[in-house]
C-alpha cells in the first residue's frame, strides 16, 4: 500500500483550508500545483541522515523497519466549482502545509 498523508480540508468563512500533514519533508521537497478543477501535493520524504558517531556520510542504513521514506508521493483534491484558483496560496510550517483556498 502507498503511503498518503493525513490531511483535513474545512470551510472557514470565505475560504476552504486543507490542512496536510507531512514531517520529514523539506520545503523545497514540496510541489503544490492545480489543474483545471484538482489541486496537486506531491513531496518526498528528506534524504539527509542524522549524524551519528562512528557513521560516515556513506553509509547506508539497514532497515530493521521502514514506514516512511523512499518513494515520492502525492494527494489530489478534486476543487469545488465555487473557487478563485487563481489566489490559493500555501504555507509550510512545523510539519503541516496549510492551503488557503479562496471561495468566489
């Protein structure tokens, strides 16, 4: 099964908010894109290690469990009729993006 990110979407006055939770994830590692009448989040899980003593930067872990990590991903939301597409905006912090999605 593909990992998905949990996520939230409500209605907050005169805007919808999805609110989608991805730790592990450098901002830079995030995409938002809308198309037509879908919103898109694709992000992948950060490659740098911690450091830890006696490891080098080469070296490769072996896994004794792995939930996270690897793979890229990504969400679709299909956009209700009555949105201003054109001013979504979106904010990353502490772990959750947060997509502001105006009403018409």
């Amino acid at each position: 099964i593909e990992w998905s990110p949990r996520m939230n979407v409500s209605e907050l006055g005169s805007n919808y908010v999805m609110t989608v939770e991805i730790p592990g994830v450098h901002v830079n590692d995030i995409r938002v894109e809308v198309d037509d009448r879908k919103l898109t989040v694709m992000a992948k899980h950060s490659t740098e290690c911690w450091k830890v003593a006696g490891c080098s930067n080469g070296s490769i872990s072996a896994y004794h469990r792995r939930e996270y990590g690897g793979e890229p991903y990504q969400i679709v939301w299909t956009l209700p009729t009555n949105v201003d597409k054109d001013t979504i905006s979106a904010e990353f912090l502490n772990g959750l993006l947060q997509i502001i999605i105006p009403k018409l």
